[in-house]
C-alpha cells in the first residue's frame, strides 16, 4: 500500500478524506476529580464568571448559536453551573482537540481557557453560584472571524430535501466556478441553509478536467440534485474548504492560496445529520476570497496510513507510521496548518517531523469525531527536505469483534493528518 501509484494515493485520499464527517453522539465528560473547597475570595456571576463566557463561549452558547442551550444569564448558568465547571477542567469546553498549550505549538484559532480561567469558573460554583451585580457591565460577546471580502460564492443550487429516513445523509453538490482562468482561494465562510442538519461540508477540487466531467456526469445521475457520496467525493479531488459549524471564517495565512481552475467544477460536500431533523430542505453556499495570484502557492499535503489495521477487542490500540508528506513538488517544505483525522474508535493522534527536535506537528491529546477542523499554527513550521514523518494513532476497538481496516465507511476507520503546506 505504501508503495501505492500517485493516482490509487489519490483515490484513497479522497475515499478517506470524506468520512471527515461528523457524528453526533453527545460529548463525554471526565468525572469531577471530587469536591472541591469553597474559594476564599468570594466569586461572582456578573462580575468574573460572565466575562470569560463572552470571551469564550457565548458566540456558541447564544439564541441562534450552534450549542444546545444559552450561558447568557445568570439564570442560564447555574442551571448546568457543575457542568460547566466539569466541562472546562476536563477541557471539552471550548470546543478544540488539538493541544493548544504551547508544549505542541500555538493556534491561531484555538479555543482555550486560561487555568486561571478555569478556576474562576471552578471556584464560583464551589462558592455556591453567587450573583455579584447584575449592573456590572460586560464585555461584548466575541463574534466568530468574518471575510473581509467575497470573490465568489458557491451554491449548491437547489433547496436540497435530505434524505428523511437515514441519520446521515452525505451528498456532493457539482459547482461550477463563476470565473475563468486560474484564481487562488484564500479564505472561506460556510452559511448553512438550514443550521440544524448542516453538520460538516468539505469543498474538494477535481485533480483534472476529466475528474471534473466525471463529477458532472455525476451529478443528478439518481434522479435527485448532486450524487450520493458517504464516503468520498467519488472523483478523484483534493480538499479545498474543511468546515465545521462554529469556526467562522477561515482566511488562510497570508500571502498564501490554494489553486482552483474556473475551468473544473467544484465538489460540496455536505454531511446532514438528521438526528435533530426539522423537515426542512437545506441550501448552503460557501463564500470564497480569491486572488488573480499569490506570494506562495499553497497545497494540501497529507501524511496517513493506508495500510491501517486494527485488532478487535483493545482498550488502546496504537498504531505506528513513517512516512513523508504525500503531494507537492518534494524539496523543503514550511507547514502552516494541520487537519488530523480519525472515526469514532479513534481516541488520541499525534505527528512527529522524524528530525533531531522530533518537531511536534500536531497533538490530538483527546480526539472527538464532532470537533475535527483546521489548526493553524501561529508559527509556521519549516521542514528538512523531504522529511520523514511518525503518525501515531490510537483507537479503542472494545466494540469491535474483527480487524477494522482503512475505508471511508464509518465501520471503516483512518489516520491521517492533511497539512496546509507550502515551499520555504
Ligand atoms: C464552538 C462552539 C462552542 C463554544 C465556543 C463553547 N461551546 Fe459548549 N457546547 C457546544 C456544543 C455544540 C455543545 C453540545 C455538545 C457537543 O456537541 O459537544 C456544547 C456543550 C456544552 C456543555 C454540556 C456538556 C455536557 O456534555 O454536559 C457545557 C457545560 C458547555 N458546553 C459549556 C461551555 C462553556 C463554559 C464554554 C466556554 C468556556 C463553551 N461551552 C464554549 C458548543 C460550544
């Protein structure tokens, strides 16, 4: 398998990289490490513990907001007041799988919590939940990141009706580009049709022409809008766009863009997760920024094991790789961002360069399937030519009664990490 022709790498790329799904079970919570003693310093609602949520949480946990209930009020809060304080210690709350500590780099877009941050949360409920001064002013709520500009926006087309009777309907939508010639995709924004079901969409780009038209034959080839693709974009592509609700804009690191050719349709692919299903159809666009050209043209590299397997019955199963980073013209690389994958079995993920350093490249100390994203590092990562790479992944198969092998179904699982790249 590792001795794979580029073309059946792609295929398995694309095959893997779709199940870049998401799921929906509920998160689960680290039991509270005991009870713990009341402050000594008194700790109030208005005046300490709502400005970290309006840092921190209320873009989510707003009327409107992807979570499933408010932290706004002091009301709001003490109803899930233990579980906030669970939430936050055991680090599911905010939402963000990648060690963002510093021992395995800084994220531009991390979602995290100060420890002293997460005592005052710790301590309030501790301290019996007090109010303080509901006059206190707070801080404004911080928004999700926006584009500064829209080139071009992608739309599925159709008020897409989603498949009623499954819980996961995923469906690629063929888009063709509103310009010509060769543009360079900097930055995106997802606006879901219908927020409840829109659960995870990934754009991928045809790696040819002839990919393109397979994608355009395709399309509405079983009588309904787009083609049915669980797994995979079913053509050969490569992503473009990976998106999850909650991360707002993406703008990607600047000076850089990915490749897109006016001429080759785009693929959207949708994951609606119809657990909380509202009957209603779905039209989502995806607004794009573009640019004629770029410093440094940027491509999606990706380290991953093809030849996964994973025995039945194992708490911890962890799975060892070497490899170089797949794609690209070879030569020194600087890396800018990770995008780590696995299923459901999946439970920890790490990347190593193989160098004197062993320079981490990204650390999924507690993977959950319903937070997988991008990762961009504050500081981008310059690589020894073609440097050899450790992927780790671990799984728990306790449920699994044979081996489970690489595939894009979700009984299938993967381990992979794409990486945003580019030359030095
Ligand atoms: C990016 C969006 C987002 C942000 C930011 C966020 N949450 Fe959440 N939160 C959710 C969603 C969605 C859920 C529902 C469970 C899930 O999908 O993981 C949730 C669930 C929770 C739960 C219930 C967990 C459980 O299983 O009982 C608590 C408590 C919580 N959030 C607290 C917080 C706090 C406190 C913050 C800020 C420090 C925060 N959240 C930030 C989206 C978010």
């Amino acid at each position: 398998m590792r001795q794979t022709s580029v073309l059946s790498l792609l295929l398995l790329l694309v095959l893997g990289l779709v199940l870049a799904g998401c799921d929906s079970g509920p998160s689960v919570l680290v039991p509270d490490g005991g009870d713990r003693p009341p402050p000594t310093d008194p700790v109030y609602f208005h005046e300490d513990v709502l400005p970290i949520l309006a840092e921190h949480c209320l873009m989510c946990h707003s009327a409107g907001g992807i979570a499933p209930f408010e932290l706004r009020t002091y009301d709001d809060a003490v109803e899930v007041g233990e579980r906030m304080a669970e939430a936050t210690r055991s680090r599911i709350m905010p939402p963000f799988v990648v060690d963002a500590s510093g021992d395995c780099n800084h994220y531009t877009n991390a979602r995290r919590l100060e420890d002293a941050e997460i005592e005052v949360i710790g301590d309030w409920v501790a301290g019996g939940m007090l109010e303080g001064d509901p006059t206190t002013p707070v801080p404004p709520t911080v928004t999700l990141p926006t584009l500064d500009r829209v080139s071009s926006t992608l739309d599925i087309g159709v008020q897409y009706e989603p498949d009623h009777s499954i819980t996961d309907d995923y469906r690629c939508f063929v888009v063709e580009p509103d310009w010509t010639g060769i543009k360079y995709i900097t930055g995106a924004d997802v606006r879901p049709g219908n927020a409840e079901i829109a659960h995870h969409l990934i754009v991928f780009a045809p790696v040819s022409a002839a990919e393109g038209a397979r994608a355009r034959r395709l399309d509405g080839s079983d009588g309904r809008p787009g083609y049915q693709c669980f797994g995979d974009a079913v053509v050969t592509a490569l992503p473009v766009v990976l998106w999850a609700p909650g991360a707002g804009a993406q703008r990607y690191p600047e000076g850089t863009g990915i490749q897109l050719d006016g001429s080759v349709p785009l693929i959207v692919q949708m994951h609606y997760n119809l657990l909380a299903d509202n009957g209603e159809p779905d039209r989502t666009h995806v607004d794009l920024t573009l640019e004629d050209r770029v410093d440094t043209e940027a491509w999606m590299g990706l380290v991953a094991d093809f030849g996964l397997e994973i025995p039945p019955r194992m708490p911890s199963f962890t799975n060892e790789y070497e490899g170089n980073i797949a794609f690209g013209p070879g030569g020194a690389y600087r890396v800018w961002g990770a995008f780590p994958h696995m299923h459901t079995m999946g439970r920890q993920l790490r990347v190593e360069a193989m160098d004197a350093a062993s320079t981490c490249m990204v650390d999924v100390p507690r993977w959950d399937f319903n937070w997988q994203g991008a990762f961009w590092y504050q500081t981008p990562i310059d690589l020894e030519p073609n440097q050899p790479m450790r992927l780790s992944c671990t799984y728990d198969s306790m449920e699994r009664d044979g081996t489970t092998y690489w595939g894009d179904s979700t009984q299938d699982e993967m381990c992979l990490s794409f990486f945003y790249v580019t030359r030095r």
